[in-house]
C-alpha cells in the first residue's frame, strides 16, 4: 500500500511543505526580529481582510474596502493607545508596589479559610514563595530594559505597520504566488494545504481577538465596579494574556488575586463567579467562531507553548498554538492519510 504514495502527488507536496516549513523555522530562530516583523504582519493582515470584506458588501470596489478598514483597524489602535497608555502606565508602577507588599506582608493568612485550614494556608504561601522571585525577575528585567528597548519597538512597529498594509492589498496574490514554489505536478494539492492552513489561522486569529476583547473589558468593567484602582493595567493584561490559550487564564488572574484578596472574601468569590462567567463565554465564542476547523487538544496547546517558548522566548508564548494549527492540518492532510492507507 505504501508504494502507492511514491507515485501520490500528496507525498511530494507533503515533503516540499515540510522542507519549506523546517526553513522558515530555521531562519526564525536565526532571524527573530525579522521573523517577529513578519508574524506580527500577517496577523494583522488575518485581522484587517474580515473587516474589508464585509465593508465590501457595501463599497463593491476591494481596494478601497481594504483602505477602509485599515483605517479602522488603525484609527482604533491609535485611538485606544493614545486614551489609554497614559493611565495604564501611572496604574503600573503603584500595582507592581501592591503585589511587591502583597507578597512580603501575605494578606491572605488573614482569612478565616485559612485560618480554619492551616494546610491549606502552607500550600499557599509555598506557591508564593515560588512565584514571587520569578515575577519580579520578569517584572525588574523588563523595567531595565525598557529605555534601551524602545528604538528597536519602534523601528518594529513602524516596519510591522508597512509590511501590514502592503500584504493587505496583495495577499490574495502573495497566496497565489505561493504555488510558483511547487513544482506543476503538485501544485493543487499543495495549493489546498496553504488555503486550509490560511482559513484555519485567520478563525483562530479572529477568534482569540473577540475573546480577548470581550475578557478584557468585562473584567476591566468588574473591577471598576468593585472599587479597583488598578482595572486599566489588569484589563490590558487580560487583553495581553488571552492571547495565549489555556496558560493565559493562570498568567491574568495572578494580579487580579492580588489586589482582590485585600477587598476581602465578598469579593474574592465574585471575582472567581465572574471569571468563570465571562472566560466561560468566550470560550463558546472561541468555539463558534472555530466550528469545522481545526481545534486542538488542551494538552498539546500547553506542550507547544512550553516547547516554542523555550526556543524563541517569551514571544513564543503567542506564536505556539499558531504553529501547532499549522502542524495539526500538515498531520490532518498528509501524515494521517498516509497512515490509514498504510
């Protein structure tokens, strides 16, 4: 039965797509700048071609739907940049103070749960001890880093934000020019996989976005309500931290106990009921929006985020999942078929 794929186009355009990914991660690795400009482009390119085509349905003309809705997508970005960054920036340096006392005063040993649960009070102050100097190791890095850092965030930003508008007005050619790397005799097959791989991205992409967007203002709007002074910085976080699935949750809600636990144990349950209200709810939006396309297990997500952090850093954390989309419909279209005719 295997000899029947040595005479498969399938094989041959399985083993082009695998060379060509194995050197584009390769020179991701050499070139991670580079790499970090183009990822972050096409995912605004992912974002900003739903929005055009359904400015299209009224404007018929494509061109000007696509300068329509970058500036959208942009007006907005600067809109909420502008309005925000200031605040968010005064909130930080008073909330990184809070969780500096959170942990050297340990509030929570005040709680009657832990009072009547001694056990439960030790496991607890265990975990800090074993957060603590981490989160300050990130936290001190990037304060220090941050001066040196910002010529090169802008020179990315402003190259991010060329290479963006420029693959929104060709990436229907960009996606035929594909093709021109195949040879003819597998070009079909290889075609299918790059439009698969292209849908299955710009879902996940879309999908991911309204989530973060929804967790970010309820949970800004709750602590607002509650009485938090800090709901800008920690509702820029949950934007941030949803982006990396399943890890995400754990990686926002470390601040947002932080400056709960001292409002007392009302809140505390409030908080945990909204949270699980509203990640709740952008869970079925994720999978709505994702329905018939590829979904992966929980499992493998948090594999490929520790794998892909490990290899290209903190920024891995948001490219992981993406990769492992690309990968499941690789498997999906060429490597599983393979394996039932075997």
């Amino acid at each position: 039965m295997t000899s029947k794929w040595w005479k498969d186009s399938r094989f041959y355009a399985a083993a082009f797509i695998f060379a060509y990914g194995l050197l584009l991660f390769i020179l991701g690795l050499l070139f991670k700048r580079i790499f970090g400009i183009i990822v972050a482009a096409t995912g605004i390119v992912l974002l900003v071609e739903p929005i055009g085509r359904f400015i299209q349905r009224f404007i018929k003309n494509r061109r000007a739907s696509i300068i329509l809705a970058l500036l959208v997508f942009y007006s907005f970005l600067v809109l909420v940049t502008v309005t925000l960054t200031p605040s968010i920036l005064k909130e930080t340096n008073s909330l990184i103070t809070l969780i500096r006392d959170f942990f050297e005063k340990q509030p929570w040993e005040e709680l009657r749960l832990f009072k009547d649960y001694p056990n439960l009070k030790d496991i607890v102050n265990n975990l800090a001890q074993a957060i603590e100097p981490k989160l300050f190791d990130i936290i001190t890095s990037f304060i220090t880093q941050l001066p040196t850092q910002i010529p090169g965030v802008i020179g990315f930003i402003f190259f991010v934000v060329l290479c963006s508008v420029y693959g929104a007005f060709y990436i229907e050619q960009i996606r035929q020019s594909l093709r021109i790397f195949f040879p003819k005799s597998i070009r079909e097959d290889a075609g299918k996989f790059v439009e698969l791989t292209y849908t299955s991205l710009q879902r996940y992409i879309v999908a991911v976005t309204v989530s973060a967007i929804l967790t970010a203002v309820s949970m800004g709007a709750f602590l607002k309500i509650i009485g938090v002074n800090y709901y800008l910085s920690l509702g820029a976080w949950a934007f941030l931290t949803n982006y990396i699935p399943i890890v995400g949750v754990f990686l926002e809600m470390i601040p947002m106990v932080v400056v709960i636990i001292p409002a007392g144990a009302t809140a505390l349950i409030w908080f945990l009921i909204v949270t699980l209200i509203v990640h709740g709810a952008a869970f079925i939006i994720f999978l709505k929006v994702m329905y018939g396309y590829s979904r992966l297990n929980p499992i493998i997500m948090i594999l490929a985020i520790i794998l892909v952090t490990e290899l290209f850093g903190v920024a891995g954390a948001f490219i992981a999942v993406p990769m492992a989309i690309v990968a499941r419909d690789y498997w999906m279209e060429f490597v599983k078929p393979f394996f039932e005719e075997s």
